[in-house]
C-alpha cells in the first residue's frame, strides 16, 4: 500500500481520478475513494498505519489529520513550503558505481524529480545506493555551495534537498564502497 500511496501523493494523483493541492496535501477521504475506483482497497486505517510504520518518513498528516502529503520525493511541482537553511558541512549521496561516469561529467541531477536527495549521514546513504546496485558513497561539499549561492532544504523526514549538485562541490578523491 506504501508504494501506491507513493504512486499517488509523489508522482500521479490522475491515477485515481485527483488532484493535491498547492502544497501536495489530499484528503485522507479522497485518496481512499480515488483508490477504491480503481480496484486499490486502501481504508483510513490502512493509511493511517503506513504513516505511522514508515521508517523514512515519507508521509505526513495534516493536524487535525484529514489530510496527508508525501514529506518528499515528488516528480510534480508542490510548493511543500520548506524554508532554505545553511546545511552542515558536508552531506553524502549514495548511488550505483554504474553511475559514477555521468556524475563526474554532469554533477547529480534530479532527473525526474524535483530535487536531489541527500543524506546528513553514510549509511542512510548507502541504503539509498544500494537499491540502485552495488552502492557507492559520495562525498558533497554542502557548505561550500550554500556560500556559493546554492539553496538547501531539509525535509521533515530528515532528508536533504536542493537543485542539483555540480561536480566540484563532489569529493571524487575520497568515495567510500560500502559492502550491502
């Protein structure tokens, strides 16, 4: 059920028949009438304990918990009203080593998100690299691209967030191979 509520507050709210609002939230109510028209027997109860069970955050409720949003993650524009903040002084990223050639060339990029995750630490990255295949460590200069211009955005789920990441602000001589 994660990976649908996933599928619907981050990518494609259409896919059930509904929209979210300026700042990705949709009522609890929508979201489990929207999927039950198309055949997903999500119920509040069923939402309610993802939310709770969600080791990484993904989702969040409204206060008086009518509504829910996904904290991050999107590849649709919502305004998830996030303040930008000076980061510390270096935050990791955690790819494949198939995908190192590109980064060197082209920075980390968002692709088909809205921006580049980043973690305050080595092994939420390097969970993040290994869902992509053997996982590589990257080492990302942060303070030195705030004072540099860059903005950074901490999630209410810990994760950080910004635009992209050049290739200068990478530390390619210090990449760390983790075993998974």
């Amino acid at each position: 059920m994660s990976k649908f509520m996933s599928l619907v507050l981050r990518h494609d709210p259409g896919v059930i028949g509904r929209s979210l609002d300026g700042g990705g939230w949709m009522s609890i109510e929508n979201l489990v009438a929207g999927s039950a028209a198309v055949g997903v027997g999500l119920t509040r109860e069923t939402v309610l304990a993802v939310v709770e069970n969600d080791e990484k955050g993904r989702y969040a409720l409204s206060e008086d918990g009518l509504r829910i949003k996904a904290t991050y993650g999107h590849s649709i524009e919502v305004d998830l009203g996030l303040e930008a903040i000076k980061p510390p002084e270096v935050l990791f990223h955690g790819t494949a080593v198939t995908s190192l050639h590109s980064i060197k060339q082209a920075g980390i990029t968002r692709k088909r998100r809205c921006y580049v995750h980043l973690s305050a630490d080595r092994a939420t990255a390097t969970t993040v690299g290994g869902r992509h295949g053997r996982p590589v460590i990257l080492i990302v200069r942060a303070s030195r691209m705030y004072r540099a211009g860059f903005r950074f955005y901490h999630s209410e789920s810990g994760i950080w967030l910004t635009e992209r990441v050049p290739p200068e602000y990478i530390d390619f001589a210090c990449l760390e191979f983790p075993q998974v």
